[in-house]
C-alpha cells in the first residue's frame, strides 16, 4: 500500500459512495432473492428501502466517509436500534454471509473487506439475544 493509499479513508478505499450503495442494495438485494436469507428477510419491514437508505448513511460515515447518519442521529447506538429485534445464531450468521457476499460481489478490496467481514462478526454475535 502507498502513502496516499494509507491516508485514504476507508470509505475513500472502497470507492466511495457508490460502491457503499451496491454493497448495500446487493446485501438487501440478497435477503429478497435468496431462500438461504428467508428467516434474516423475516425479521426486517417489507419494504427494505428506508433499511437501504439507513445502512448506506451508517456504513458512509463509519467507514469515515460523510458522517451525515450520525449528525441526525447523534447519541445512537446500532446495538440499541436492533434491541428489540430477535436475532438469533441463525439470522446472523445469515446477515454474516449475505453482507460478505456482497463486499465480494462488489470487488472490494480484500484488505478492506477482511476488515469489515470481522467487524460484521463481532457485531452481529453482539447482536444476538439467544445467548446470555
């Protein structure tokens, strides 16, 4: 990796916006399409689009990317916003694997996508409400 390179935000890395945006619609894009995702589909509103509007925003400023989620949110938790949500072994390993699948089909740096993919692990077990 080159200087500039590590200068670059992660969000900058990915290719900005656009690239957040396919992850995002090919993630959801999964859970619609996808038998293996039909209990993760189950625990989401049937229309995804404002999840796809929410989760672009999150994932643009996380990654240091335009922080606009989080200055109309400020003070909230991703793990308070899913509290009331059953999240259990099953459904996160699914939204493991469909998000995984979509860093992969949206060629994200491997780099980059190795990171992610083992922040979604530890999220999504954190997320979990059927362990103690």
């Amino acid at each position: 990796m080159s200087a500039v390179e590590a200068e670059l935000s992660y969000f900058d890395r990915l290719g900005g916006a656009a690239v957040v945006r396919r992850i995002v619609d090919r993630f959801y894009d999964l859970m619609e399409t996808d038998p293996a995702y039909k209990a993760l589909r189950d625990l989401h509103a049937p229309d995804l689009g404002p999840m796809r509007e929410s989760l672009s925003g999150f994932l643009t400023g996380w990654l240091g990317g335009p922080r606009d989620w989080f200055e109309a949110r400020p003070g909230t938790c991703m793990m308070s916003m899913h509290s009331g949500v059953s999240v259990d072994g099953a459904t996160a390993a699914q939204w493991r694997e469909a998000m995984a699948r979509a860093l992969a089909d949206a060629k994200a740096e491997p780099a980059i996508a190795d990171l992610m993919n083992g922040a979604f692990s530890r999220i999504s077990e954190n997320m979990r409400r059927d362990i103690d």
